[in-house]
C-alpha cells in the first residue's frame, strides 16, 4: 500500500512508498496525518532504552514546506489507463463496457485533421467503433457521443493512477472531485 503524500495546505502530491513515508517521519517532515495508522514499520535496539524504534504509518500525510503553485494549475498528463478509468471503461459511441485490450484512445477531432492529444479532445472507444470512425469528423459519420471528455482535476488524477487506494485516501479524494465526475457512483 502507498501513502497519499499532500503539501501542507492538503493538496495531492504524489503516491509515495511505506519506506519514503518513514524517512519523512524521521526527518520530522510530516505536518500532520489523516487517517487510522495503517503499518507500522519496526526498527533496530536503541542501545540505552533497549526498546526497538518504530514508525506508525498513515494512510496519508502532509509534509512541511513550500507549496509548488504551478504544479496545482496544470492539467494531469494523458495517459490510455486513466482515460480509460475516467470514462469507466465504457465506448464513447456504442456505451459498451470493454476490458482495456478492446478499448483505444479516440481523438473526436482526429489529429491527421487538427485536432490536439488532450483530455478534452480524447474518449475511450472499443476498437470496432474506432475502425468505423476513421479519421472522419463527427459530423461525416452517423456516430454521436454518449458522454462529454472533461479534464479531471489533481484529486481525480490521484484516483486515476491505478494504485490501491484505502478508504481513508478515497474518501479524502472524492471529497474534492466535482460531483459531475465519472468517479463518482
């Protein structure tokens, strides 16, 4: 399980390892946590207590220091897997739910015409409606869009990323992600 490492305003940062978690802890880097302790991480002997050190982790954390105001403003990188976990695994056109073997990156303006490899120029299409498309605009097929592309925000972006996520960090996230997500349901 990873920890949701956010700056100290609460805003996402990264997924970081258990072992990157504990080093911040020892450095007393962490502001504060949320969240039950979910591992705990044991240590050497102290030779005077003669106890062993060990760190409490938390599903998630906030580590001190400057907050990064550009990072907070751009828009997630694109990638198949969160396109396809944005639009849940369903066909923009036919609205079947496909496995990700069977489902491609649809450019609703087609980049040999224009158009842009972004969030809001993509939808997830199964394979047989892709080939139907082409490179044609919508309006040349007889094809519609079920759904909208939208570019999912920093907290969405953090779910999208396909990592097991525990309660604590979902409820944490969702608690920011528009009510119009996908994600939500």
């Amino acid at each position: 399980m990873d920890v949701l490492q956010l700056d100290v305003s609460g805003r996402p940062q990264a997924w970081i390892t258990p072992k990157e978690a504990a080093t911040l802890y020892a450095s007393d880097a962490v502001a504060w946590t949320l969240g039950e302790p979910c591992m705990v991480l044991r240590g050497g002997i102290q030779r005077v207590s003669g106890l062993q050190s060990r760190i409490e982790l938390h599903p998630i954390i906030a580590v001190r220091g400057a907050v990064p105001s550009r990072a907070w403003r751009q828009a997630p990188a694109l990638s198949n897997i969160k396109l396809f976990v944005r639009d849940r695994h369903v066909c923009a056109y036919c609205g079947g739910v496909f496995p990700p073997d069977d489902l491609t990156r649809e450019h609703i303006v087609p980049t040999s015409r224009g158009g842009v490899d972004s969030w809001m120029n993509c939808i997830t299409a199964c394979r047989s409606c892709n080939g139907r498309k082409g490179n044609r605009l919508l309006e040349e097929t007889r094809m519609e869009l079920l759904y909208l592309p939208y570019v999912p925000n920093l907290h969405e972006d953090m779910i999208l990323r396909g990592r097991r996520i525990v309660v604590d960090q979902m409820e944490f996230l969702l608690a920011c992600v528009p009510r119009h997500s996908r994600l939500h349901g």
